[in-house]
C-alpha cells in the first residue's frame, strides 16, 4: 500500500517539476525575444514565438497566442508577396518609360532591319517574307 502512494507522490513531483520546468523555460525565451525588439543581435519576435511554443506545451492561453501569431504571420507574408509582386511588375514596367532613372533620351532614331518590313510583308534581304 505505502509503495502505491510513493508513486503517486513520485508522478505528482515529476509533473509539477516538469510543468515548472517548461514554465521557467518558456518565459525566459519570451523575455530573451522582447530584449531582442530593443538589441540588434536577438531575433526578437523568432524567440517570442518560439517561448509561445514552449508554454503551449502546459497552457492553453499560450496555445491561443501562438495560433493567433501564426494566423498574422501568415497574413503579413501574403501582403509582402503581393507588395513585392506588384512592385516588380511596376519596377519592369517603368524601365522602358521615360521617368526611369537609366532611360537616356536621344534625337536617334534606329531602324531595325533584321525584322520584315510591316509595310511591305517583305523582308529587306529580298522576296517576300
């Protein structure tokens, strides 16, 4: 009898030490990420989710948090691919218009004669083409 209530004491110990554990673990992680917002070394919010990580293990506030986190961290990626999608079409776009920066205006005018003629149908090496 006294053997069955020693290892019910013993798994109460080691699940309250573990949760302990994780607890400590998961908010010196969290605070590691909120000096990282400040310090140029630390991945400040990398480590703020990855503490949420650790404590979702035990908490369910915690759980809640992390999936809140990975629903906006999914939201703010699919506006950088979009922003940056738009703004590669406008920066393609603009390379040939007058306003860029690398365009140089000049009184030539070049004639390209490798192309068949769009007003004769003929090519300018001779015969039709």
């Amino acid at each position: 009898m006294m053997a069955v209530e020693m290892r019910a004491v013993g798994r109460f110990l080691l699940r309250g030490t573990r949760r302990a554990a994780i607890t400590v673990a998961g908010f010196a992680i969290v605070c590691l990420g909120v000096a990282g917002l400040v310090l140029p070394i630390l991945p400040g919010w990398v480590l703020i989710i990855a503490g949420f990580a650790v404590l979702s293990r035990e908490y369910s506030w915690a759980h809640s948090a992390l999936a809140f986190a990975r629903r906006k961290a999914a939201q703010s990626g699919a506006s950088l691919r979009s922003l940056a999608r738009r703004r590669r079409r406008i920066a393609v776009i603009a390379e040939d218009s007058p306003e860029h920066p690398d365009f140089i205006p000049s009184g030539e005018v070049v004639i390209d004669l490798t192309q068949p003629s769009a007003l004769t149908g003929t090519s300018p090496r001779g015969g039709s083409g």
